[in-house]
C-alpha cells in the first residue's frame, strides 16, 4: 500500500519562515507534488519535485530526498492569505501515464498577525 | 486564466437516485480526473480519463460510477444509486502534457440525503 503523513496543523506569524514535512511509503515512487487549498476551494498546485533537491517559485520552495522518502514545503514571508490546507501528493510509477496523485491528509496552516 | 468550471456547485439528492456531475476541463488538456474529498478529509482519486477511456480508477469506483465525455468539452461523472456515504465535494481536474500539474474546478458538493 501507500501512505503520507504530515502534520496535522501548524501555526505561524506573518513574516515568519514555515516547514511542512512530508513523509511517504509507497512503491515505485515517481514524484511529489503539493497542493495548496483554502477553505471551500478547490486544490491549487504548488510545485512538483521528480529529483532530489530543492525547487523554489517565489516565496514557496519544495524539497525531496528519495533516499529518506521525505519531502517539505518552505513557505518565507508568511502572509496571512497563506493560511489554508496544504497537501502533499505522490506519484506513482504506475501512474506516470495517468497523472493520478494519492495526497495526503494535509495540514492546516494558521498564520497569525 | 483558463479555469475548469464544475456545475452544478450544490446537489442534493435522495438516497438511490442518479446523479450527474458536470464539468468543463480546459481546453487543450488530454488528461481528465474525478477526485472526491468528504469534509474535513484528504483529496481522494477516483478515476482518470485518456484518449476517449478510463485510464486509471481507483477502488471506489465501482460499478455504481462512470464518466463520460460526450462532446469535445463536457466531462461527466455518473452516480447510478447514490448512497448515504457518496455525500462529499467531487471535483474534476484536468492536465495537460505536464501531467503532475493538475487543474481542479471549485468542486460539486453533493448531498445524499
């Protein structure tokens, strides 16, 4: 089977540097995505990491390590439109023809004043 | 911007009755999804769609569902006999060659009472 795990909530002042670690367990692992969504709406995507390292769009970056099966968002300059549900998602070997993503639970990102 | 546009955005419905879902995938993507996400939970998939067939579905859509594109923009998903715990927001995504990058509509929240 797969599996994902992040944590459930994190709470962050604006200005402020967040990390939401992403965990997985899958086979034939083909990359990671994350999705951003505010409440009521629909998932945004953020970013997509394939290879080991760091992607960085604006004050958004993703990282993956294959090896330790983990990934993270880092979002910088926190604003308060940041706060929102954000979900990591794999992709599957089996499914590079596809586009199917099996995400996670999410976590819930407060930002404060 | 283009935009996957869903109708309706509220369904609701008695138990055992047909639905259908309806959405508008961008224009020139080739690659379609269904996705459901019941309140408060993680985004699941339900099926993807290629070429005029099912790619990939998951093991929650059984015979009770199927999907459609009737017309060069329409992409339907069908409930035969909805049942109580079919209750959640259904969004419809679609992508085009960057298949890990996923466009979702703002969803269909169908209530089956």
């Amino acid at each position: 089977g797969q599996s994902l795990e992040q944590p459930s909530e994190v709470t962050a002042v604006e200005g402020a540097i967040v990390q939401i670690n992403c965990t997985y367990q899958t086979s034939g692992f083909y990359g990671l995505s994350w999705y951003q969504q505010h409440d009521g709406g629909a998932p945004t995507f953020l970013s997509y990491n394939a290879l080991d390292g760091l992607e960085e769009t604006g004050r958004f970056s993703s990282f993956l390590s294959r090896s330790d099966s983990y990934g993270y968002l880092l979002l910088q300059e926190l604003q308060m439109k940041d706060s929102a549900s954000y979900f990591c998602a794999v992709r599957r070997e089996g499914s590079s023809n596809t586009g199917k993503l099996i995400f996670g639970q999410g976590t819930t990102l407060q930002v404060k004043p | 911007e283009p935009e996957v546009t869903q109708t309706p955005s509220h369904q609701v419905t008695q138990m055992g009755q047909e639905v259908i879902l309806r959405c508008v995938p961008i224009s020139n993507h080739l690659y379609f999804y269904w996705y459901r996400q019941i309140l408060g939970q993680k985004v699941e998939f339900l099926v993807s769609f290629y070429n005029n067939e099912i790619s990939e579905k998951s093991e929650i859509f059984d015979d009770q569902f199927s999907v459609e594109r009737p017309d060069g923009s329409n992409f339907t998903l069908k409930i035969r006999s909805t049942k109580l715990e079919d209750s959640a927001m259904y969004f419809c995504a679609s992508s085009g060659e960057t298949k890990f990058k996923l466009f979702f509509g703002s969803g269909t929240q169908l209530s089956v009472l």
